[in-house]
C-alpha cells in the first residue's frame, strides 16, 4: 500500500519538486534497505548507485584490502558463463556499471537506459546473491587488486614506505601521528573465509542505501519492495572507531622526493579544532578565504608560486586544513616568509569583511549550478548521505549562508594559533648541486690519472 501511494508521488510529481534537489522520496524497506529515489531532469537515463556501508576503515592494517577485494570477486560472474557472461548481459541492456571501495563505504555505480532499469537492478541483485566465489577467482582478483594498488610490493618500496619516502606530505604526516597505516596492505595471506566473513556480515539490505536518480519507472517502488525487499537483514556488525592522533611528529621536515630537479613544495598543515556549537561550513567558507589570501600573496603580489591552494582533507577522524605551493627549489625561505607574515597578518586584524562576504555569497552561488544532470545528482546524494534524513538532504547554501564574520573569525584563530606542521618536498639534489658533483667526480678522476703519471716519470 505505501509503495503505492509512493508511485502516485512519483508520477505526479511537480517541476518544483523535481528542481529541489534536497528534496527526494525517500523510505527504508521492512527488511531496512534505505531507498533514496528521485525524479531527474534528463529524459531516458537512470543513474543507480547501491551504497554498502562497508569500507576499508572498517578493517586492522593487514586486512584493509579485504572490501575492495570482495568488490571486485563480485563480478566474478553469476553463472557458468563467468565474468565475460556478466559483462556480456549487461552490454544487451545498454548500460554501465563499476564499483568502489573507499575509506567509508562500498559502492556499485550504473549508468542505464530507463527502459531497461528494473532489467539491470535485477542484474544488480543477482550479482549481490548469486556470485559464486572459488579459490581461482580469488587468486585472479588478488593479482587485478595489487596491479591497481601499484604492481607489486617490492621490498625497495616498503623500505621507503617506512622510511616515509613513499609518501605524499599529508600522507607521511598522517602515518606520524599515527591516523595512516604506514604500510600498503597486502592481499596475499587474505582467504575465502575471511571474504565470506565479510560479505555475510555487510553485504545485507539493512547495511545499504539505492539510489535511483532520472526517468524513474512508474512500476520501480512496487519493483523495489518485491525483489530486493526479499534481501534478507543481518544483526549489524558496529564499525571500528576512527584512529584519532595517537603519536606526536616533528613540526618541521624535509621529504625528498625523486632524485634530481629543481622544484619543491611547501605544505603547513593543521588539525582542524573542534568548535562548540559552530557549522562545519565556517571551515569551507575560511578554505576559500585562504585558497584567495595566498594566491593573492604568493602569485599576484611575490610571484613565488604558479598555484598556491588551501585544502580539507581527512585522516581517520581526524580533519585537516593545509597551505600549499608549488615553489623553485630556492625560493622556499622566502615562501615561508610569506606564508608567516600571512599567518601574522590574518592573526593581528582578522578576516576582512567584504572579501569575507564575497567569497561567502560565491560559495552559496556555487551551489545552484554545482550539481548538473543525473548521475551528478546520484553521486550527490551518495556522498551527502550523512545529511539525510526522512526525504531531506540538508541544503548546504542554508548552512553557508549561517556563517558569520565572527565565527569564521573563530574558526581562523583557532587553526592558526596552532604550529601545526611544516612539510616541504624536494628532490635529493638540484640540477646545480648535480653539476657541482659531476665536475668533482670527473677532478678527481683527473688527478688521480695526473698522479698516476707523475708516479710513473719519476720511477
Ligand atoms: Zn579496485
């Protein structure tokens, strides 16, 4: 009955309702399938994304490839034509799909005509029930998951991995402080129980959330409850807690990176604090804000760096705010200086209010025109699925527009009272310094060969 009345919603649902992209309809499935569903602008597509709350934070160090494994075995093929018959049936229904494992979750990813959308979730479901797993699909994707995480492990690179040379700046700092696994996990020692394990334990409806975004099918709700409400729900298994910064790092260092060449980069990073009663968008409003104070300082006003930008980034549970640029090898002193005298300046008088509300009414525009067409609007909601609630998606330009000049002020004061952490990137030796050590090799071969001579007259 409630389907029904869902249908009716659907079809006929309003031009208004179709633009509100906040707005979808939205229920959870007696077997606790959460369906987010919703009417898109472009005509005879549907975009489909199934979301497993299953990710690789969900896992210790040595397992943490065991999702993204278990993701790929799951095109292993539904029947005796194996993987090359999966494709194959999915090409006859003109659609697309593939698979992602990231830190939180793991999610399937379809682009099909909407004539055929009940045909590919069908597809879908027969993949999520009816792959078989032997031990010769397992051995194929463990060699397809480490060519994708950068061929083999070699005992070269985990040397360098522990000396932190295998690393990105922010990577290296988040193994210092203990948010990172320093090691890229292994498949080898993973075995079928372990994967079993894994999809008996996540891969059920109550851990998951469809997505079906464009030409909706009037019969889809109706569809939905019958097929994949017949997945049968599991006793959820609780999720590791996050690492939070468990070790301290050293608040300057140098990574070198490559052998020669005469560019470097500079990182300040800084854990983002945690403020009472203040809105997660004070820190994207104040990124824009710097991203803008250092292309101002940096580009317009030294000519030091081509792109300097202010980035958020996340480790565990652990949110980052950091100042970049790309730098010639000698101008890192003179980069720091600015990058202080910012720091000084910005600390001293505040943000300044007009730059402050232009960027911040730039930000709140962004948000009309950001996310086009269908599948951009699945993608949406699958990454804002933590802001959902009862058929709403929390309108980020509603949160922005709430950021005051004083809590931004706040939010500034708190990251950059901090030392945080200084990185800079550098190849071992610049092009002069390997000019400088050729010439000396070749004088010192030089006068030995004139000393061998000299040797040889006198005798
Ligand atoms: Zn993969």
């Amino acid at each position: 009955m409630r389907c029904l009345l869902f249908a009716c919603l659907l079809l006929g649902a309003l031009p208004s309702f179709a633009l509100d992209r906040f707005h979808v309809e939205g229920y959870t499935l007696p077997n606790g399938l959460q369906l987010v569903l919703k009417p898109g602008s472009e005509r005879g597509h549907v975009a489909i994304r199934l979301v497993v709350g299953v990710g690789l934070d969900d896992f210790s160090c040595a397992d943490k490839e065991l999702p993204h494994l278990l993701e790929h075995l799951l095109f292993s093929g539904i029947d005796a034509t194996g993987e090359g018959g999966l494709e194959e049936r999915m090409q006859a229904l003109g659609g697309e799909w593939n698979a992602y494992t990231s830190n939180a979750d793991t999610t399937f990813v379809i682009e099909a005509p909407a004539k055929n959308q009940r045909k590919v979730l069908d597809l879908l479901l027969a993949l999520l029930t009816q792959t078989r797993i032997d031990d010769n699909a397992i051995n194929v994707a463990k060699q397809v998951v480490e060519r994708e995480d950068g061929g083999h492990y070699s005992h070269l690179q985990r040397w360098l991995d522990r000396q932190d040379l295998g690393h990105t700046a922010s990577n290296q700092l988040a193994v210092e402080l203990g948010l990172k696994c320093p090691e890229r996990a292994q498949v080898d020692h993973l075995t079928r129980e372990q994967l079993d394990k894994v999809r008996k334990a996540w891969y059920a409806p109550n851990n998951m959330t469809l997505i079906v975004v464009g030409e909706l099918d009037r019969l889809l709700p109706a569809y939905l409850e019958r097929a994949y409400g017949a997945l049968v729900a599991v006793e959820p298994t609780e999720h590791l807690p996050l690492p939070q910064i468990q070790a301290s790092a050293a608040h300057e260092r140098t990574l070198s990176h490559g052998f020669v060449g005469g560019g470097a980069k500079l990182h300040w990073l800084v854990p983002e604090p945690a403020l009472e009663d203040q809105h997660d968008e004070a820190f994207d409003v104040l990124k824009d804000y710097l991203d803008w104070a250092l292309y101002r300082q940096l580009r317009l006003a030294h000519g030091l760096s081509y792109g300097p930008s202010a980035e958020r980034e996340v480790f565990g549970g652990v949110g980052f705010m950091s100042l970049n640029a790309d730098l010639e090898r000698e101008d890192v002193p003179a980069a720091e200086q600015v990058l202080d005298e910012l720091k000084a300046n910005l600390l001293k008088n505040g943000l300044d209010a007009t730059t402050f509300a232009r960027l911040k009414q730039a930000a709140i525009a962004r948000q009309t025109w950001a996310v086009q067409g269908n599948s951009a609007l699945a993608d949406y909601y699958w990454s804002a699925l933590g802001d959902y609630e009862d058929g709403h998606f929390t309108n980020p330009a509603e949160a922005l527009q709430e950021v005051t000049l004083a809590e931004a002020n706040k939010a500034m004061r708190a990251l950059l009272l901090q030392p945080g952490y200084l990185r800079i990137e550098k190849p071992l030796m610049s092009y002069d310094q390997l000019m400088w050590a050729i010439a000396g090799v070749l004088g010192l071969i030089v006068l030995m060969l004139l000393g061998w001579r000299l040797r040889h007259r006198t005798l």
